[in-house]
C-alpha cells in the first residue's frame, strides 16, 4: 500500500518542472528559426538585388544599342549626302544618278529599304523602294510621319548650321515595322556650309529594325531571344524596352528573355545549402537533446535529495520539516469560513519496550506498522507524518465539528491498541495522542504545534492510550509549570525556602520509632507552603530533580547523623536513578559525612522497576551491596507489581495509602492487604503500611503481621526538633545509639 501523501497535499515547491531545457530548446529553436528567416530573406533579396541589376544593364545596353544603330544608319546616310557631286546632280534632279548613286547604292551596301530625296520645298524628287526606283508620289503613304522629322531638321539647320547639316534619326512604324529613320541636308563636300539654312535638298532613309538586327543584339551582348514586340502583345512583367520616337510614343519594345544571375546562383547553391542546414540542424538536435538528458539528470537527482530531505526514510512519510511548511501553507490560506483544520500529535505508549525486548528490526517494523496502520484511517486530504522515533502527526483538514476530530482520534487509538505481528511476536502497544483545533484555539502553526504538544502531555499524565483535545485551561497550568520552574531554580541555587519534614515510622506498638521519611517542603515567598506533589514533577520533567535529589539527600543525611534515629528514608525519583552516576553519588555522600549506610533507605517507584534495564539493576544491587536499604514505595498502584518482587530487587514495599484506607471497608480490602503481606513474607521483605489514619487501620494491620506503619495516627509530618524532641521523650529506652565501631562501605566496581 502507498501511504505516503498525495501529491496535492505538498508545499507548492514540491511540483518541480524541468524548465531549463524547455527554455533552452525554444531558445534555440527560436533562434534557429528566426536565423533561417534572416538568411533566406537576405538571400532572396541579394537575389532580386542582383536580377534587377541585370536587368537593369541590359536594359541599358539594348537602349545604347538602338540608339547606336540610328547613328549607324546616319553614319550610312553620310556617305551618299556629302559631296559636289551629290549636291549639284540632285539639285538638277538627275534621276539616273540618284537611282545608281544613292537608292541602288544604299539598298546593295546598307539594306536600306527606303530611301527619298527632297528638294528645298519638300517635294519628293527621287523615291526608292526595295532598291527600285518608284514614284515619287509613294513618299505620300509615310509622309505624315516622316514631314514632322523633316520640319525639324530644317528648323535645326536655319538655326545651327552646323548641326542641322548633322541631321536627326528617329524611330517610327513605317509598313507597320519598326523602322529607323534619318533625314539629312545634301551638302557640298568643299563647303557645306554655303548651303542655305534650312531650304537645302534633304535626304531621307528608312531601315526596318527587323529580327536579324535584334538576333545580332543578343550575340553582341549575350542577351537571349531579343526580338520587337508591338505594344498590344506586350505582357506585364515582361523584360522589355519601350522602343519610342520623338514623333510617335511608343511603337512596342524590344523585350528579350531576362537572365537571373541570382537565381541561378541560388539554384546552383541550394543543393550545398540544404545540406549545410540539414547537418546543423542535426547538431544543434543532438546537442539539445543532450542537454535535455544532462538536464532531465540533474533534475532526477535534485528530485531525489528533495523528497529525502522532506521525508522519513523508515516509512515514506513526510516528515517534520514537510508537516512544518504543510502545516504553514494550510494555516496562511485557513480562512474564519473554511472548515476547520486540527493537529495531532501521536506518541506510542510502549515503543521502547518492543525496542528492547524484541530488538531494533521489530521496533522499525512496528514504526512501519504504526504508519500503514494511520494512513489507512486518514482522510483523503489528510497528512500523516512521522516526526521521529515513536513520535506520528496527522494534520486533519475539512473539519466540520469537534466530532469529526474526535472520531479520527478514537479510530487512531482503537487501531493502535489491535495487537501488531512483529517478526512472529504479538504486540499490544497502544498510543497517547495530543490535539489541537486551529479555529478553537490558535491559527498560528507554532502555537497550534505547542498546543498539541501540551494536550499530549496531558494525555500521557492522564494515564496511556487516551487522547486529549487542548482545552485553553491547559495553557493555564503550562504557565504556572514555567513559574514553579522558575522560582525552584531561584529556590535551588540560593538555598532558600527549602525544607525537609520526617514522618516518623512506628513498630506496632505504635511506641517505638523505627526510622523516618524525609519529606521536602517548599515555602514559596507568595504561594506560601508548596506540596511535594505540585512541584516535584515539575522538578522531574523540566530536569531540576537531580538537583533537588541531590540537595534533598544531603540534607536528609546530614539530619539522621544529628539525632538518635535508626534510619531516614529519602524518596527517589526514577529519573535520578536512571542517572548513571547516582550510586557513586550517593556512597560518596555516606563517605564524606561518614554515616553507616545501614542508616539510609531509599524510596523509589514502581515506573522505575517497569523499565528494568541493565543498569538500574545493577545500581540497585550495589546500593543493596553497600548496606543500604531499598523500599518499594506506593506499592500496589503501578503496574503488574508482582512481577518485580519475585526478581527480588527491593528490600521493603510499602503499601499505598489506597489500600489501607479500604480496610476494614470489605472483604476484598483486607483480602488484598492480607495477600501483599502474605507475599511480601513468602519473600522475606518488610512490610511498612502507609496513610494509616484510624484504630480500625492499626488493628487489622496487626492482625495480617505488618510489621512497620506511617500514618497521621501515629504522627504528621514533623520538624526536626519535633522530632528529636519525640525520640527523646516518647522512647528514651529505644533511642538509637550509633555503634563505636567505624561504617563499613563495601566498594563497589
Ligand atoms: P510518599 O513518598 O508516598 O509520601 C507519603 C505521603 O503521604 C506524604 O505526602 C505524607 O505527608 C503523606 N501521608 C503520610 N501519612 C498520611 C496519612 O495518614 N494520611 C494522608 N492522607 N497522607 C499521609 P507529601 O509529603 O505531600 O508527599 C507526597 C509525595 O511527594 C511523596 O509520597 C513522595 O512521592 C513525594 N516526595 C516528597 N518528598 C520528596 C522528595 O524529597 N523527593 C522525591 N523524589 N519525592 C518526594
Ligand atoms: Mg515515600
Ligand atoms: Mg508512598
């Protein structure tokens, strides 16, 4: 079975994510991506870049070519314009000249395919077409675009003679083709300028721009398919240059097949590329995942030393460092309206017998019961937590009532007192447990710790196997524990207001005084005259009782060796016992004060004979050793007491006072005083009778063969001149004289 919380129930930091290497890879993703965007965005614009440079030169040069090919076809005209001959026979109009000198000659050497000569009013004196002579009258079908070229070359001539004589070349649709066409005065070749401005005899050509010219274009220049495209068939997007005249816009273009140096780099590149990525890619994967792994590992790891770090190793459970900040995070986020939310606190009642008796392993597996057993009753949202050695906690949440708190707290003790298979053994173990309310009675998880802390001592006090609900009256007699503490320490170290009474020890005679118990008194500057009962357990359970022991037993030593009495019993605690140097202690003492140590009894309690171990029967042996008498104190009121007389560690038993008083009440009162003594004989121990208030008391006592009583019948508690005064007066014949002979103290290892 699991039994460890549920996961919902952890401190918030408990739900780690590995989120270092999701960054990490989203960093790197995002980058490699945004890296990639950058590339290819460059990349194409360095393309485009590079294309629309292209185009752009070729469109320049396609543009240059044209324009050179005008002043080829003018450079053509110059030939046939230039000369006396040429000025004086067109001014006659010699046609047979004109025919073999400039139309035939024209057409054989250059292919122009037209050609007309102009006299000084525009009339067409000689026409050639196809390198035919023909009509003059054909030059009508093209005048109208050709006159307006003619009108400004005469314009340029009237004002620049000089350049007029140059003439001007355009381009214009003649026979629906693209054609360049030149118009040139005719001037003499001694001195063109005698030539009148503007009224000479002008020379027209006409090329056809055909497909051999844009074939040999695109050999010249390395641009393929140039061909003419006329305006209407031309496409958007296409590579292309308007071909325009001064006269008429736009007669088409001349469009070729665009070369994309960037495209073609970037498809020779693309194969190289693509793998270059691909291989990154691929590292900067394996890298990442080994990242994720390294990372995935530490996380591992870190999750590791957190949860032993806030878990009991032995059980799983939380542990104290977790119930701690569970507690905190529950009570911060408790609000007045939720339910209510209460703390227990778990201690078993005997873990420390199965520890000694059946081993550690036992005692680990009973650790290991106890939690599956806690965990198997909790709620749903409930926390169990093992807060060391036999120590458990549950935080209970969603209570609706007391009720609830007190049936989780009767269901816990109910299983802890079902018996526990230990390694084949049986165990009956039980628990104490503490609680406390957070809405009752704190909301502060320190105080609320304190509060449990304090109804469990409580519950431990009130006898085993119950458990207590703090009630604020608690606290009440937890301040006045500190204010006792306090003042006995001041008490203590100054030596003051402490005291010791002796309650004298009678025969039955009720004459003869035996001995005495040493009492300790307490005056307190305010409360006045303290009762043992209030202020030893207080001495006991906040460790000032070795020191009161301590002070006690001198005290009382010191007094015996004063008066004529045969011995004092002093009272021990069991805690003092416990202390490995209590033996030595106390025969040092007898040494120091030189007293017989016939002359001490000491008083302890059955809850020291309950943990019997090694040691504690071993001191109690030496003392027994040394001469010193042992007395089993309020016998009958602790545990199976019987068991210990018959391992015959004691010398003595005193009956409590709750038996005596029910003598002479019933039957089974003196039954069971009778059976104690019978016992206490068959042993061959002393018998005193405590509390032994009326006649009735003393008779019976006398008829079961007590042999020693204490009681107010006899006598109270009394100062020490009392009661030398009483030894002296009542049995001056059985006063103790101490012997002449020195004390024997037997040494012990
Ligand atoms: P105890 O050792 O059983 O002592 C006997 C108690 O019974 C004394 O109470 C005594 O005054 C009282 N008593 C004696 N005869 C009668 C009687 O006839 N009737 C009634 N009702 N009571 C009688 P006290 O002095 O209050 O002491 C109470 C307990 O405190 C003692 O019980 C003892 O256990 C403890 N104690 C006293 N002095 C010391 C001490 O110095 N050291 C330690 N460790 N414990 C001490
Ligand atoms: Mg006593
Ligand atoms: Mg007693």
């Amino acid at each position: 079975m699991a039994y460890t919380l549920r996961e919902k129930a952890l401190p918030r930091h408990h739900a780690r994510h590995p989120s270092l290497p999701y960054q990490i890879t989203f960093a790197v993703v995002a980058l490699g991506l945004l890296g990639l965007a950058l590339f290819c965005t460059f990349t194409y614009w360095a393309m485009l870049r590079v294309d629309a440079n292209a185009a752009a030169r070729e469109k320049t040069l396609i543009s240059r070519a044209i324009d050179e090919r005008i002043d080829t076809v003018r450079r053509e005209q110059q030939k046939v314009t230039v000369g006396d001959d040429v000025f004086y026979l067109t001014m006659l109009g010699d046609t047979a000249w004109m025919t073999e000198n400039i139309g035939a000659w024209m057409y054989s050497s250059y292919g122009h395919e037209q050609g007309y000569v102009l006299d000084d009013r525009n009339t067409v004196i000689y026409a050639m077409r196809q390198g035919e002579t023909v009509s003059p009258a054909r030059f009508d079908e093209v005048s109208g675009r050709i006159l307006p070229l003619v009108r400004r070359v005469r314009q340029l001539a009237s004002e620049d003679a000089a350049a007029g004589n140059l003439g001007l070349g355009d381009v214009m649709t003649i026979d629906g083709r693209p054609s360049i066409v030149t118009v040139k005065p005719i001037v003499p070749g001694v001195d063109p300028e005698t030539s009148v401005p503007g009224d000479a005899f002008l020379h027209v050509a006409v090329k056809h721009v055909d497909n051999a010219f844009f074939a040999s274009l695109g050999e010249r220049y390395l641009v393929a398919n140039v061909r003419f495209r006329p305006r209407e068939t031309m496409l958007d997007g296409q590579n292309a240059v308007p071909i325009a005249g001064r006269s008429a816009w736009h007669l088409g273009y001349v469009a070729w097949d665009r070369e994309r140096p960037g495209l073609q780099l970037i498809q020779e590149a693309a194969p190289g590329l693509a793998t270059a990525l691909l291989v990154v890619a691929t590292l900067v994967a394996l890298l990442l995942q080994r990242i994720r792994r390294a990372a995935a590992q530490v996380h591992e790891s870190e999750n590791r030393a957190h949860h032993l770090a806030y878990h009991d190793a032995l059980t799983g459970l939380p542990n104290r460092s977790l119930l701690r900040s569970h507690l905190e995070r529950s009570l911060n986020t408790w609000s007045d309206a939720d339910p209510v939310l209460a703390l227990h606190y778990i201690d078993l009642d005997r873990f420390k017998n199965v520890n000694d008796t059946l081993g550690h392993p036992a005692g680990d597996e009973l650790i290991r019961a106890v939690a599956r057993r806690l965990c198997a009753i909790v709620g749903e949202n409930d926390m169990v937590a093992r807060l060391g050695g036999d120590e458990f906690a549950i935080v209970q949440v969603r209570v609706t009532g007391r009720a609830d708190v007190e049936r989780l707290a009767d269901a816990v003790m109910r299983s802890m007192t079902q018996p526990f298979d230990l390694l084949g053994n049986q165990v009956f173990v039980g628990a104490s447990a503490g609680i406390a309310i957070a809405s009752e009675t704190a909301s502060e998880r320190a105080d609320l710790s304190r509060k449990a802390d304090i109804a469990l001592y409580e519950a431990k006090g009130a006898g085993k196997g119950q458990y207590c609900v703090f009630y604020p009256e608690l606290d009440d007699a937890v301040h006045e524990k500190q204010a006792i503490e306090r003042d006995l320490r001041v008490a203590l170290t100054d030596d003051r207001g402490l005291h010791l009474v002796y309650q004298p020890i009678y025969a039955l005679d009720k004459q003869t005084i035996l001995g005495a118990e040493a009492l300790v008194r307490w005056d307190h500057p305010v409360r006045g005259l303290l009762s043992p009962a209030l202020f030893v357990p207080v001495a006991e359970e906040r460790g000032l009782i070795q020191q009161l022991g301590s002070w006690v037993l001198r005290e009382a030593c010191e007094t015996v060796k004063t008066l004529d009495l045969p011995w004092v019993a002093v009272n021990v605690s069991a805690i003092q016992f416990r202390d490995p140097t209590f033996t030595r202690q106390v025969l040092d003492l007898l040494h120091e004060l030189d007293l017989d140590p016939t002359r001490l009894q000491l008083e302890i309690t059955e809850g020291l004979l309950l943990d019997l171990t090694d040691e504690v029967r071993e001191a109690l042996a030496a003392l027994r050793l040394a001469g010193i008498k042992i007395a089993l104190d309020d016998f009958g009121t602790g545990y199976s007491s019987l068991q210990y007389l018959h391992r015959c560690v004691v010398d003595k038993i005193k009956i409590d006072r709750s038996f005596v008083q029910r003598l002479r009440h019933s039957r089974e009162g003196d039954a069971i005083v009778r059976a104690i003594l019978d016992l206490a004989h068959g042993l061959d121990l002393t018998v005193t009778a405590e509390g032994v208030e009326t006649v009735e008391q003393h008779k019976a006592l006398t008829e079961f063969g007590c042999s020693e009583l204490q009681g107010f019948l006899l006598s109270k508690p009394l100062e020490v001149r009392t009661l030398q005064a009483k030894i002296i007066i009542s049995q001056p014949a059985n006063r103790y004289v101490p012997s002449s002979e020195p004390a024997q103290y037997r040494e012990i290892a």
